[in-house]
C-alpha cells in the first residue's frame, strides 16, 4: 500500500532507541496490515528482550540530563511537539486510518485531542508544587519536594494509537522522566510517527526511545527492571493483571486503565433526542471500539420504546466504510477477532431472546453493519462482557435503584453515562454509580484538562477529583510519573 503523506518521513518503518533509528538485531519484523482491507501497509522490527534492555539503558542514561532542564525548559519542546502534531494532523490522521481503521476526520480529531494531552502537561509541568508543612519543632522546617522518578515505561493499545502515548509521554517527560514505550503491534506508525516530530521538536535523544515487536518479551523485560520505576499501561484487564504480577518483584508503580463495561441509562424524563445523540457518541464512536464506550443500554420502560426507535434511525444514517472514502462514519473492526466476538455477543443474545432492531450482519471482511438490539436480559453476555464492537443491547428497566443496581453489577468501573433532567436524580445517581467517570446528559468525557480512570478491576492509580458539571468525573489517571 503507498500511503499518500505530504511528508513522506513520518511514516517509519524502523524503531527508536537512543536517538537511533533500529532495525531489530535479528533483522527480523512485523507485517502491519491495513484493517479495511488486509492489505500489508509495510512492517516494523521485531524486537524483543536485547532492544528492550538497550532502550532502558538509553533512557537511564538520557534521565540525568532531562530531570535536569528546568520545567519550563521541557515545557518548550513539549509545546514544540503538540504544535508540530497540530501542523501535521492530516499526515497523522492518513497514517492512522491505515493501520487502525477510523475515518479520517475521526483520526484527526484524535491527532488533535492527543497533541492536546502534550500541550496541557507542558503547562502543567511548571506547575508540579512541592508543600512546605508547619513544623512541630521551632527550629526546624518541613519542606515536602517533587522530583521526577526515573525511566517510565508504556504500553499502549491499538484504539487510539496516537492519544494513548500523548496521555503518558505528556505527563511522564514533563515531570521530567524519560520513557521507553512499545505501541500495540497493529497500530505501531502512529506512535513512530510521533517520535519523529518529537525529535524534531528538540527531545535530546535517549528521552522518548520507542521498541516494537515481541509484546511478552518486551514486557517481560520492562515489568522485571530495576532501572523502570513506574509502567502505565493501557489495554485488556488480563494483561493489566499480568504486568501487575510481573511488577511485583520490583515494586513498581502502575497506572493501569483497563477494560470498562460501561452502563448508558436513560431516564424516562430527558429530552430523547439528547439522550439518542449521547448514546450514538458513546456507543459508536471509533466503531465501538473505545474502553469507555456504552456497553449496556438501559432504557426506562416508559420511554423504551420511543428511544428505540430514534436510535435505530439514528444508526441507520452512519456509513460504514473504508475510513479514506469520503462520508464514511464507521469504519472496519480491527481484525477478524474482533468481528468474531460482535458476532458471538449478538448470536447469544439472539438465541436468549433478543430481538435484532437493525444490522449485525457481516459487511465483509472487517466490517460489519452497527446493530441495534432489544430486549437484552442481563444473562446475555452482551450484559456481562466488553463487546468492543458497534453492537448497542438495550435493556428494560423499571425503578432508578434497579438501574443502579444493575450498572453496578460488574467488576468493572471505568466509565458510565446517564440521562435525566431531575436535579435530584442527577446527584443521587451520579454518587451512587460505581465508576471512576460518570457523564451525564453527555456522551463525551474525555479531555486534557479533566481526570480519567477507574475504579474496582478497570484500573489502578486513579486520584478522587469530584467535579460536577454536567459531567461528574471521579478520578483520574495518576497524572504525574513523579513521586
Ligand atoms: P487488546 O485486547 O485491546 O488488544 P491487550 O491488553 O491485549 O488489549 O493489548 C494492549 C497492549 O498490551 C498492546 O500493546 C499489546 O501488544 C500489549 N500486550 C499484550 N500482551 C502483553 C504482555 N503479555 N506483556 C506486555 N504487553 C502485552
């Protein structure tokens, strides 16, 4: 595939490590596929325990150096960087959908929202405050100081291939930590793509080293390390729970923002057109395929029906396609396994009782038509289960403490969502759910500037931070890879 870039060296097919552009030692890679049409878009080395230890090492060697520019220093580069991805989205955005899927406009408005992560941890980092603490004692004093913790590693997933390293590089390099990260293996160009600009924006080398490859192995390497201090990782609970395994031995800190099973409520009393724009923005956007997309529809009985109907015609209006045709508002799934797994959330519900309202069936290859489906029972697994996929289950329910209950009924806690217009409801509900972010009358919750994580098995280094808007957000990501 000959992707068509204004600059062409944005897209890179080798790793970075110390400043250099690497092949792995072997000589051996990866094939990086094009979801839309299978088709190879190029490869990446495969690395794996060597690349990995090197890259540590370039980072150990490079954090001196960095810990010891001033905040405002960083903060320079950093703001360089953003502006270079801002400069560069449309380049960005064409890489993107290439390797992951999403409609162009989809993949800048990420580029965008990602150079924005870098542009607010800039800021911030000037900003990290230590404490000066009254003293007990007349002659001594307590002061309470920030410094940058050490080499930091990433592991980020394929859904949003820019923002993920923007949400850690930011925050870790402006507190002065240098990084060594490893994208998914789908989705490697964007964040190489990255590494470029960063490079061009004045990051000394060693500073932001990227390996690719042997996901286990780099991991194995990264998790056993005595050189990293903290991991932030973004993916799956089950490998969430197997770096926190392997990070036992050294104590590592972690950041893990993992799988959600986010509940969407709609209370019989808000505007329902409100309420079917939030749930299309929660549930389809990037095609299902983010952790805080609505997994659960629970719908009031009085306004079931009527909901129903709206959302149905509203999905019936989005195109699906390959993200580089024009109009296109879905996009394909990332892989076959994906497709796999829609399927067989939307068959289980079928054979227990639910009724198809519109699409599920198979658009070929990755794609598949967003599906609408009614009468879900919590016994589904589409109730229980991440489905990662445009497949939005709706669910009757009576009374508000059923509502909640039946949120609650998970292990997860990422995000969650509800609609009503009732002052007291909107608090009483808003405390009561368990999830580290709760919208409500909106179906978009993520920005630089307001925390992000969650609660029980989704995740690990949320702060409490209540804010009430519209939106409640209760935790946030541990922004700061300092200590
Ligand atoms: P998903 O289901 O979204 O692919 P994963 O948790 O499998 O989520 O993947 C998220 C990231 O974790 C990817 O970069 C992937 O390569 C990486 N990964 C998967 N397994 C491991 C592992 N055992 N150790 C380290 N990283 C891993």
């Amino acid at each position: 595939m000959t992707l068509s870039l204004s600059r062409t060296d944005l897209f890179r097919e080798q790793a970075v490590i110390g400043g250099s552009w690497r092949d792995a030692a072997s000589g051996a890679t990866e094939t990086v596929v094009d979801p839309a049409t299978g088709a190879a878009i190029g490869s990446v080395p495969k690395m794996g325990a060597d690349e990995t230890t090197q890259a540590i090492d370039a980072a150990a060697a490079a954090f001196p150096g960095w810990a010891a520019t001033s905040a405002k220093e960083r903060a320079v580069i950093l703001k360089r960087w953003a502006d270079l991805m801002v400069a560069h989205a449309d380049d960005l955005a064409r890489i993107m959908t290439a390797e992951q899927g999403k409609p162009v406009p989809e993949a800048r408005g990420e580029v965008l929202y990602g150079a924005s992560f870098i542009e607010w941890f800039a800021e911030e980092g000037r900003r990290v405050y230590g404490d000066t603490i009254p003293s007990p004692w007349g002659d001594r004093r307590i002061v309470a100081i920030k410094q940058p913790i050490g080499v930091t590693a990433a592991i980020t997933p394929w859904n949003f291939p820019n923002a993920m390293l923007a949400r850690k590089a930011g925050p870790a390099l402006a507190a002065g930590c240098t990084m060594v990260a490893k994208p998914a293996g789908q989705t490697p160009y964007s964040m190489l793509a990255m590494a470029v600009l960063a490079e061009e924006a004045g990051l000394p080398p060693g500073v932001l080293n990227i390996v690719t490859g042997d996901a286990r192995a780099i991991g194995g390497v990264m998790t056993a390390s005595p050189i990293v201090q903290k991991i932030s990782f973004t993916g799956s609970t089950e490998v969430g729970r197997v770096l926190m395994r392997q990070s036992a031995d050294t104590i590592k800190k972690l950041s893990l923002e993992l799988g959600g099973n986010a509940p969407f409520i709609v209370f019989d009393d808000p505007d329902l057109d409100k309420a079917v724009e939030g749930a299309m923005v929660a549930k389809f956007r990037n095609n299902g395929q983010t952790c805080v997309c609505a997994n659960r529809i629970y719908v009031q009985a009085g306004v079931y029906d009527a909901f129903a109907e709206k959302l149905v015609a509203a999905v019936k209006k989005l195109k699906v396609g390959n993200g580089f045709d024009a109009g296109v508002t879905l996009g394909p799934l990332i892989d076959e396994k994906a497709v796999a797994k829609v399927r067989e959330h939307l068959d289980d519900a079928v054979a227990k009782g639910a009724t198809v309202l519109t699409g599920g069936n198979s658009l070929g290859g990755n794609f598949i038509a967003p599906a609408v489906v009614a009468d879900v029972t919590p016994e589904m697994i589409v109730s229980r289960e991440e489905t990662f996929g445009p497949l939005a289950p709706l669910i009757r329910f009576s009374t508000e403490d059923e509502a909640i209950r039946l949120a609650n009924d998970t292990e997860f806690g990422l995000a969650s969502y509800f609609y009503s217009r009732d002052i007291g409801r909107v608090w009483r509900v808003g405390e009561k759910l368990e999830y580290g972010i709760v919208g409500i009358n909106t179906g978009l919750i993520s920005t630089a500037e307001a925390p992000f994580g969650g609660v029980k098995q989704s995740g690990l280094g949320a702060r409490a931070r209540n804010t009430a808007s519209r939106t409640i957000w209760r935790s946030s990501i541990s922004a700061w890879d300092c200590d």
